[in-house]
C-alpha cells in the first residue's frame, strides 16, 4: 500500500467509527488486534472485545477526527481530535491524543497503541519517527 493509500484507509475507518457503523469500523482492524489505551489501562485483545468497545456505554456521542497522519512503513502516527459527550450527565468534553498504529501487509490494523497529547515524543518513538513535530 502507498502512504496515500493508508492514509485513505485510516480517515475511512474513522469515518465509519463517527457514524456509528462499527462493524465496517472493525472491518479495518485484524482479527488479532491489539488495543493499548491511555495511563496503564489493560490492553484489550481481539477484534471482538475492540469491537465492544467501540460501543459507547459512557457516552451518547463520540467523534474522533484524525486531524493529522503520518506514515512510517507498517506505522501511522495519528494526532486526533475527540468530542464527547456523557450519556445522562450531558457533560460535554474535548481531547486530543496521539495514536500509533501497526498494520499488516494486507492494511488489516494489528496494534493501536494512544497516547496522552503532551506524550508525543513517546509517540513519535513508537512508530519510529525522529523527535520533532507540531508540538
């Protein structure tokens, strides 16, 4: 695949991640994946458990919108933006975070590792790119 190529695949997959669309969301993602979320959290193992939790339980609406990638071979370094807001509470919140996928020769999404967005030296690092970037 060319960078283009996975850039294109990635922006899909989120878009269908942001409509709702879970099953095509996961359809990018190998039956393996790995999951690797924020602050020591337990990975999550399987394309069926990532599946589930793509499911939103906290939250009655979640965007998350890839405002920068960068590819590096099998890697991709994503800077997202996301907007959520709290089932019940209503409570409105904004983040941003660093993701650093892995993927296979096929384009199928092996390890999706995030990162906190002041963390982007250590994101950097893991997909194999210099320090430097947006800051």
């Amino acid at each position: 695949m060319t960078d283009e190529e996975t850039i294109e695949r990635l922006q899909a997959g989120y878009e269908a991640f942001n409509r709702g669309d879970f099953d095509t969301a996961i359809a990018f993602f190998h039956p393996d994946v790995e999951y690797i979320p924020v602050g020591g959290q337990p990975p999550i193992r399987g394309a069926e458990g990532f599946r589930a939790w793509m499911e939103p339980s906290a939250f009655e609406r979640q965007v998350v919108e890839p405002r920068e990638i960068t590819v590096n071979g099998d890697k991709a370094l994503v800077r997202i933006h996301a907007a959520v807001r709290g089932a019940g509470s209503g409570i409105e919140m904004e983040v941003g975070s660093w993701v650093v996928l892995t993927q296979d020769p096929d384009g199928l999404v092996t390890r999706m590792e995030i990162f906190f967005l002041y963390e982007e030296e250590q994101a950097r690092a893991a997909a194999g790119l210099g320090s430097g970037g947006s800051g």
